[in-house]
C-alpha cells in the first residue's frame, strides 16, 4: 500500500561539507546476520504490567515497570516484551539490554501529547548543546543508553510519536530545548530494528548515536512532507550500520550520516563509518542519502546501493 506512494528511487548523494567519502564495495547483499535475531526464552506481556490498549490510559508506569523487571530479572537470552493490538499511550522511557520490543500486529505505541512532562537529558559531547536550543535536549521516545542485544521488531505494528504539537513549537518558535527524536540509542551495541511502522516523530525518527552493529530493515518511516527537520535514520559517529529494504516518507532527509557539530564534534573525534543503505525508497523534499550536515567528526565508507 505505502509503496504505491513511492516517488523517489534513492541513491544520490548530498555532500554538505568537505571530507573524504570512500565507498566500500562489501560481497554481502543483506544485512541479515551482522547482527544475530535473539531468540528470547522468556516472554511476559505489557497486560502483565497493567498495560491497557484503549487508547486514553497512561501506560508510562506499565512499561516502566515492565523494562525494570528485565533488567533486574535478567533472565538468560533476554526477554521479549510483547505489545498486543490497541492503541498504547505512554510518555517517553528507557529500554534496557537484552529484550525484545515486539509490536504485534495492530499494535500502537503513542507518544503523550503532554510535552511539560517530557524529560530532558544532557546534550551530546559531539554537539556541545541542543541541536536547535541552547543546553539540554528532550529525551527521545524511546530511548537506550549504553546498552546491547536489544530489538525493536513484531508484525510491523507502529510507534507514533504525535509531532504535530512540536512541529508547532518549533514553527511559533516557542521550543524551549530540542525536540525529541522518535527513537534513540546512544552508546549501544547490537540493534536490530525491524518490522515497524514509524510515524509522525517530533524531530529525527531513528537516530543511533556513539553506536556499532546496527541493523534497521524492513521498516516504515512516514511523517508528513512539510513536517521539520523529521529525518527518517540518523546514523551519527556510530559505526557498522545496515539499513535496507525500507520504506521512508518525511519532511527531510530518508537517511542522513552525522558525526556531530563544529568544535564539539572534531574534538570529540567520532567518525560514522561502514554505513551501508540498501534498496531504500521513498519520497522527501531533501536528500535521500545525505552525508551532513554535522559531519565534524569524519565519515568514512558508506555505500549505497538500490540493487544489493
Ligand atoms: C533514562 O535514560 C536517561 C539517559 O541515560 C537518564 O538520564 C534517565 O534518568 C533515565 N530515566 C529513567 C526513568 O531511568
Ligand atoms: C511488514 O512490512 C514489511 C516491509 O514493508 C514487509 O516486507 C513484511 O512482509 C510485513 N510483515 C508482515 C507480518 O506483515
């Protein structure tokens, strides 16, 4: 359905700054097998944890309480959290090592529209601030820090981020920090997002930042054409990332390497590299595969291709 939309077939790059792009032609054609599909053992439910699908209730406690219980659990192979069909309202939280995201079909996570309640992090060291406010930054929906073997997959249901109130903000400019992204790891190692619907982000979808070993395909990115700055996939200073086989549809760029800001990102000295886009299509008003901008810590090896 959503590929009848398609408009763009991807494969131009967008330079935005000076720095050397060196192209690695790989023999794989899929990303499958970089990083391993846990299979988890134990399984619990959100409904375990007082989850109620109906579209209203706050669910914020119940997947609190349902992350806290796989991290101090830490049952062997990890834990597959699963989400049923409803519409899940929640405000943002923190995934934790070794789980499974798995959104059934016809399952809906939803960002709270309450954005006064949103936590608020420290700015990455390869920005120095906000990428759009001075100092600290809205925590990202969903959001990992340090973590590894986590995967966000299940029978392409949706994570919804309701951006419309901060696309407002930002175009009444009454954001009082940067906008949250729909999803991030910062840190991490071994990612594996697959099989999702991603709508409507307040700002950038997917943004891996300080990463290695990342695997995003066969996802939806859809966020309107005048919707800013909704970047679908942000690979910034993070290294081994495969994206593939995906549809994206926003307001900017399909996929945009980063490697931070100015002084902060040369100081800081993260390059992105082995970043791999394959197969993407999509419709955007800006690039399809941007390198940049915020590029200051060096990117190296990305190779695109729309076969394999
Ligand atoms: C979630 O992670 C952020 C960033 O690491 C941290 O500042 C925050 O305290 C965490 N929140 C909870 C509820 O654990
Ligand atoms: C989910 O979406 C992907 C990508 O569009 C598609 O390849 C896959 O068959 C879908 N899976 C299910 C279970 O519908």
């Amino acid at each position: 359905m959503f590929r009848a939309l398609a408009s763009v077939l991807l494969c131009c790059f967008f330079l935005e700054a000076s720095f050397w792009v060196h192209f690695s032609y790989g023999d794989l054609t899929t990303c499958s097998g970089i990083v391993p599909m846990t299979e988890r053992g134990d399984k619990i439910s959100i409904t375990d944890f007082g989850g109620v699908g109906d579209g209203q209730t706050l669910n914020t406690i119940a997947f609190r309480k349902a992350i806290y219980r796989i991290q101090h659990l830490r049952r062997r192979g990890g834990t597959l959290l699963f989400v049923p069909s409803g519409v899940y309202l929640t405000d943002s939280f923190n995934l934790t090592s070794h789980m499974t995201l798995y959104l059934a079909r016809g399952a809906v996570m939803k960002a709270t529209q309450d954005t006064s309640n949103w936590p608020l992090i420290a700015p990455l060291p390869s920005y120095g601030r906000g990428r759009e406010r001075p100092g600290g930054r809205y925590m990202s929906f969903i959001h990992g820090d340090g973590l590894e073997d986590v995967v966000i997959t299940g029978e392409n249901g949706t994570i919804d981020g309701q951006g419309d109130i901060w696309w407002n903000m930002w175009r009444q400019r009454t954001l009082q920090f940067t906008r949250p992204s729909l999803v991030e790891f910062v840190n991490s190692r071994g990612i594996v997002i697959s099989n999702v619907i991603f709508r409507n982000s307040p700002f950038w979808n997917i943004h891996p930042v300080y990463c290695s070993d990342v695997v995003i395909r066969y996802v939806t990115i859809l966020a309107p054409p005048d919707s800013p700055n909704t970047d679908g996939i942000d690979p910034d200073s993070s290294s081994n990332v495969c994206i593939e086989d995906s549809f994206i549809s926003t307001g900017d760029d399909l996929v945009a390497v980063k490697s931070g800001w100015d002084e902060y990102g040369i100081a800081y000295g993260r390059p992105s590299s082995y970043i791999t886009v394959r197969r993407v299509t999509g419709s955007t008003p800006f690039a399809g595969v941007a390198v940049g901008s915020e590029t200051s810590g060096g990117v190296e090896n990305v190779w695109c291709s729309h076969q394999d």
